[in-house]
C-alpha cells in the first residue's frame, strides 16, 4: 500500500497543472487524429497501384504502440488494405506526428465509372479505432491528365469543335483544360466564352489542350450560310490555315495563303470531331436540318464525331450534381438526337463546363475526362488509318519510281550501242544470225572470221545481257502490276469490308432501332394495357358505385315504405284501440247502466223498507227492534253496494235510523242526478 502511495504522489508531481476552468477544454483536445491525406503516384491510367500518404498526429501523453495499423476501408474502385503504422511519439509540448505511406490497389474490372472521390481510412490501437474519409475533388490526380494516350507519328492529334453560335463551345474548351491541370482550382478561362447567339469566336483558332500530343481547333459557330459543303469540305481537309477568319474569302492574298498551306494540310487534318447540338435545336427546323447535313457531310468523310448535348443542364437541375446519372427527359432528347444523326447513343454525351464553380467538381471531370479519353483514342485511330494509306501511297509511288528508272538506264544502253530502242524483230534477226556463227569450224576460226567472230561473240553477249535486262524489266513489271493488282483487290476489299461492315453497322443499327421501337411499342401496349385495366377498373368502380347508389335509394325507399307501412299499422292499431275502448266503453256504459236500474229497484225496495220500518217504528218504538233492522239494512245495503261494484263510504254508526235513511236518500237522489 505505501509503494502504490508513492507511485500515485510521483504521477501527481510529474503531472501539468492545468486550471481548473481549462481543464475541460484540453482533456477534449487530446486525442489521436488523422490530419492530411496526400497522392504520391504520378498517374497515366485509371488502373494500377496508387501510393498515397497520411499524417497521424497524437495529442495524447502515451506514445502508440509498435502495433497501430493504418486501415483503407475500401471503395468501388480500390481495394481494402492496411500497413503497418508502429510507434507514433506522444505529446511533448506539440502533438507527435507521424507520416505513413499506403498503397492502393485497383480492383478487377475497376474502369473509369467505378472510380470514387470517397477515401475512407481507419487507425487502429489499444483496441481503439479512429476514422476518417477524405473527398477529392481533382480528377487529375487518377489520370494523369490522358498523358498514356499519345499520337503515333510526329503529327500531333487535332481536335476539331464544332457546332451552332452560342452553344458553349469555348466554355467547355476551358473547362477541358481545367480537368487536365493539377490542383483543385479552376483554371482561369483560357478561351474566350461568351453563351448568347452571337459568334464569340469569328477565326479558326488552334489551343493547346494540356496535353503533349493533342491540340483543339476552336471554330466560330454556325449561323445561317457560314457553312458551305465545300468550306467545310476544306476545313476537314485541313486546307485553312491557323488564323483563318469567318470573314475572309478565297481572293487575292488569301489565295495564296491557301496554296501555301495545301502542303502542310497534314498538319492541321482533323483526327477527331466533337459535334455540339443544342437539347432546343428541333424549335428551328432550318438549323436542325442544317447541322444534320453538316453531321453527314462529316460522316461521309471517315469520322464519327462525339455529339454533347449544349447546356444539358437546364434539362434537369440535378444534371450538375451527376452529370453522368440517367434522367427522363435527358434520355428522350438523346434518342431524338441518335435517330436524327443516325448513330448510337453511346457517342452522345452531355455538355456541362464549370460557370461560376471556383473549385473543381469530381463528377464534372468524370464526364469530360470521358469524352476526351473517346476523342483521343478515336483521333489515334484515325491517325493509324491516315499513316497506312500515306504509307501505301509511298510505296506505290517508289516502285512506279524504280521501275521508271530501270527502263531509262535499258534505253541508255541501247542507245550506246546503236540498237534501236524499239525494235524487237531487229533483236530476233541478229540473234538467229549469231546462232548460225555459234559453232564455227577450228580451221575457219583463226582465219578470217577470227575478229569478225569475237565481234559476233561480244554482240550476242550484249544482246543476251539486254535480253536478261529486258526480260527482268518484264517481270519488275509484272510484278509492279501483280502488286498494284495486289494493292487494288487489298483496296477492294478492304472497301468491301467497310462497306460490309457498315453494312453490318446499319443492319446493327436498324436491329436496334427495331428493337428500340419493339420496345417501346411494348411499354406502349403495355402502358396502354394499364390504362386499359385502370379504365376497366375505374368502370367496375363506378358500376359499383353506381349499384351502391341503387341500393342505397332502394333501400331510402323501401325505409320510406317501411316507415309509411309502420304509420299506417300505428294508425291500424290506433284505430282498434279506439274502438275497441270505444266497445268497452259502450259495453261498460251498457254495464253500469244495468247495474243502475238494479240499484235503483234495489234502492226503491229500499225506500219502500225504510217507509215500512219507519211506520213500523212509528208505531212501535221499539229501540232495540229499531236498531236490529237498521243494523240489517245496513248490511244489506252493504252486500248489495259490493255486488254492484259500488263503494259506500264508511261512516261511523249513527243513533236513530231514522238519520240514516234521511242520509242514504239524500245520497242515492244525488247518484241519480250525477
């Protein structure tokens, strides 16, 4: 326990002091960061290993162990790795800081779609884990700039731009380069832009592109008859000179420019063509059908131009966001434009340069790096194409050129020899007369034939030399027609392979274009087969509907029927009530007026029995007597009340009868009256 105690009060001395109100702040600020993320590799393609460089900075009291490791989490581009970071210094004064390179492997497949801003990376130690993810936005620091595409003679790759006036030619022109150069700023506009329909560019101008081996050909746009077949015949020819403005014509001094530029056209002979339409341009048939012959016209001159649809962006307002995602009405003007040029809608893309962006936009490089990686590599190919008729054509014309010169040195020495140039016959006579001296006798050879022979012998020798030398001249000829008859069957069928395989390519094109209309005749049916069942459905709805409301009234009515069916029963039985109370009554009446004749024969016996009591009491006085027949009648009066259904009223016993008959008249004289 004292050693611990001990140990605890040398950390506390050793430990800073901090104040109190600071110490919050500072125990958040020490931590282990990842600061800067740094590209290393000079890229040529999209594919390949990529180094790349982080800073760890370590804002902590304890040094990280030797076995922190540094993680790439991976894109759609790149495949997950880690190395091996070790030990990072602990805070002293400032945060320890570390550099670790990685490297970065493409994966199988990975092209230039896959490719990700997103560079997430992760440090692990002391079985914690810091993250981070850096977003690039330069689309130079992956390519290289298209430096692995390059010519394959000393002519360098032109590119010509074409298109309507004010369709952001120049515009994406200085965008182009932008994406070419490094860092993440916008280059300043290196060509002039303008964007209405007036002409911003008025003269043929050739631009450096950025690139070692390709150069631009800005060119004014077309607007109403500044384009002729045969201007525009020239400028693909590479006929007019740099410098060559919209308003100069073929005379006088220009002349001349242009005879002193037809040697050095191969040097301004377009390679490839970006072609620049407009998403509106079908409100102007003129200019549509303008530009449709100008396409042609370019077709039929070997190119197949790349076609950006001019400010695509007022299409959709998410096209600047994702230039190269897929949107409705984006798609139906590309479909518009490919059966209008007659191409395929993989040579159609859209036009999006930076306007007020100060920065660079990952997804804006993309799609231009796209088209200048199509353009260059189709300018490459034209190239190819142009060097191996060029090379053709040489070689033609040297063996036209050696065989010329074979039969001036035959001639010469014919001419030297006295022997007529053209004479085959005279050729013949001599050698079948030298044929005749060919085996002379030994005793006439030392004669006088000696010289005469050796003479003979020298000119057959000559003749067979000449013989040899023409029959040599024949075969060099031969062979020279052999060989242009060799060159034009290559010729023909190499024409007859174009022109089967545009064949092909029409065919191919009209496959798909019928399958593009089977399609869409299908979602058509399709889409009208829906609208049919959503109809049919709307008409079973509303027949239910309307049978609902059928039933609905039916019902009302037969409620009402009902209700008018109950009234009338309450009426029904109201009325039986009525007169079965009414019966009753009569019945009752009948009843009480029944017992109402009894009960006054019963009161008139009564009466008579009163009158007869009251003689007899008169006469006898009898109290006792009295009293027993009063008690009687009352009784009797009694029994015959209940069998009436009539209720006497109780009275208490009254002395005398004499007062109680008075009472019972006096009541009975009062019923009667009632």
């Amino acid at each position: 326990r004292n050693s611990v105690n001990k140990q605890h009060a040398q950390k506390k001395q050793t430990k800073t002091k901090i104040p109190h109100k600071h110490r919050a702040q500072h125990t958040a600020n020490m931590a282990v960061t990842l600061k800067h993320m740094r590209f290393l590799t000079d890229r040529t393609s999209l594919t390949g290993k990529f180094e790349v460089e982080v800073d760890i900075e370590n804002d902590t009291d304890d040094a990280l162990p030797d076995t922190t490791r540094l993680k790439f989490l991976g894109n759609g581009h790149y495949c997950s790795t880690s190395v091996k970071a070790g030990v990072v210094p602990k805070r002293n004064n400032a945060p320890g800081k570390k550099r670790v390179q990685i490297t970065l492997e493409t994966r199988g497949g990975a092209d230039i779609h896959t490719l990700s801003s997103s560079f997430p990376f992760e440090l692990e130690y002391n079985s914690r884990s810091v993250r981070k993810t850096w977003t690039a936005r330069s689309f130079f620091n992956f390519s290289g700039g298209l430096n692995h595409i390059r010519a394959l003679t000393h002519t360098k790759l032109n590119i010509l731009v074409f298109g309507p006036a004010g369709s952001g030619k120049s515009a994406w022109l200085s965008s182009a380069y932008s994406t070419l150069s490094e860092g993440e700023d916008i280059e300043a506009a290196r060509f002039v832009t303008g964007g209405t329909a007036d002409h911003v560019t008025v003269e043929l101008r050739q631009h450096n592109l950025n690139h070692p081996d390709a150069v631009v050909w800005d060119t004014w746009g077309v607007d109403g008859d500044n384009y002729s077949a045969d201007f525009l015949q020239m400028l693909l020819d590479g006929m007019l000179p740099d410098d060559w403005k919209m308003t100069d014509a073929a005379t006088g001094e220009n002349l001349e420019r242009l005879a002193d530029s037809v040697e050095t056209s191969g040097l301004r002979k377009p390679h490839s063509v970006i072609f620049f339409y407009p998403y509106s341009q079908d409100a102007d048939p003129v200019m549509h059908g303008k530009l449709v012959e100008h396409f042609a016209l370019m077709k039929r001159c070997g190119y197949n131009p790349i076609v950006l649809i001019a400010r695509a962006d007022e299409l959709d307002e998410k096209v600047r966001e994702n230039p190269m995602g897929t949107y409705p009405d984006v798609e139906a003007v590309k479909d518009k434009i490919a059966t209008a040029f007659g191409i395929p809608r993989r040579d159609i893309f859209l036009s999006v340069p930076y306007l007020s962006e100060e920065k660079k936009a990952f997804e804006i490089d993309r799609l231009i790096y796209t088209i200048l990686e199509r353009s260059l590599k189709s300018a490459v190919s034209k190239q190819r194409m142009l060097h191996e008729e060029e090379t053709g054509r040489e070689d033609k014309f040297n063996a036209e050129k050696e065989y010329a010169q074979h039969l001036a040195n035959v001639k010469a020495k014919r001419s030297r020899l006295g022997t007529p140039t053209n004479s085959p016959s005279v050729d013949r006579t001599l050698l079948s007369s030298l044929n005749a001296f060919s085996s002379p006798s030994p005793a006439k050879s030392p004669g006088g034939f000696g010289g005469v022979y050796a003479q003979l012998q020298a000119f057959k020798r000559q003749q067979e030399i000449e013989e040899e030398l023409r029959q040599k001249e024949e075969s060099l000829a031969q062979q020279a027609q052999e060989r242009e008859r060799e060159l034009a069957a290559k010729e023909e069928q190499l024409r007859l392979q174009q022109q089967e395989r545009q064949r092909e390519l029409a065919a191919r094109e009209e496959q798909l274009r019928a399958q593009q209309q089977q399609v869409l005749l299908r979602q058509q049916q399709e889409k009208l087969q829906e609208l049919q069942a959503k109809e049919e459905s709307l008409r079973a709805r509303e027949r239910e509907v309307e049978q609902e409301e059928q039933q609905k009234q039916r019902l009302a009515t037969l409620r009402a029927r009902e209700e008018e069916l109950l009234q009338k029963e309450r009426e029904l039985r109201e009325t039986l009530l009525r007169q079965q109370q009414e019966e009753k009554m009569a019945q009752l009446e009948r009843q009480m007026q029944e017992k109402e004749a009894e009960f006054r024969k019963k009161e008139l016996e009564l009466q008579r029995q009163q009158e007869r009591l009251e003689a007899q009491m008169r006469t006898q006085g009898f109290r006792q007597e009295n009293s027993t027949l009063l008690a009687n009648g009352k009784e009797r009066i009694t029994k015959s009340a209940a069998r009436g259904k009539r209720t006497v009223p109780k009275r208490e016993p009254v002395e005398g009868c004499a007062l109680q008959l008075r009472a019972a008249t006096r009541a009975s004289k009062r019923k009667d009256s009632e």
